[in-house]
C-alpha cells in the first residue's frame, strides 16, 4: 500500500512542476504517522506549496484518502 501512495504522490507532483526529472520523494513510517518529504528544484517550490499552501494541503488529503491508515498523520514537506 505505501509503495501505490508513493507513486501517487510523485505523479500528482510531477505533474505540477516544470521540471519533473528533479522530483524526488522519500517516504518514511514511525509510529507518528507517515511522512513524505518531497525534493523539486528551487524553481518549483512555490507551485508545489500553492498559494496560501492550497496545492500542499489538497496533496496531504489525497494522499491520506489514497491509502494512508485512518487516523494518522500524514506530513508532507517540500524541500527545494
């Protein structure tokens, strides 16, 4: 299942930069919940973010809707 919301997560976000073979996405699990950290080239961390961090957010809750364990937090960081 980790392994489908990954793929999800570097579709969706290479979709929405300019550069997509810079995309990178580390996935990681604890006991806190799940967490993504997505590397994009410097250019593309605002259309990542979004304003006011409207993409970021739409992409924590199709993550969290794709597959993630109910009740657990699902951290996306963006690192450019």
């Amino acid at each position: 299942m980790a392994a489908d919301t990954v793929a999800l997560m570097d579709y969706l976000v290479r979709a929405l930069v300019d550069d997509p073979d810079a995309v990178e996405i580390v996935h990681t699990t604890s006991d806190a919940g799940e967490h993504f950290e997505v590397t994009v080239a410097a250019d593309d961390v605002g259309k990542v973010i979004g304003r006011s961090g409207r993409i970021i957010k739409a992409l924590r809750t199709v993550v969290r809707a794709a597959g993630c364990s109910e009740d657990r937090r699902v951290d996306v960081e963006v690192l450019g």
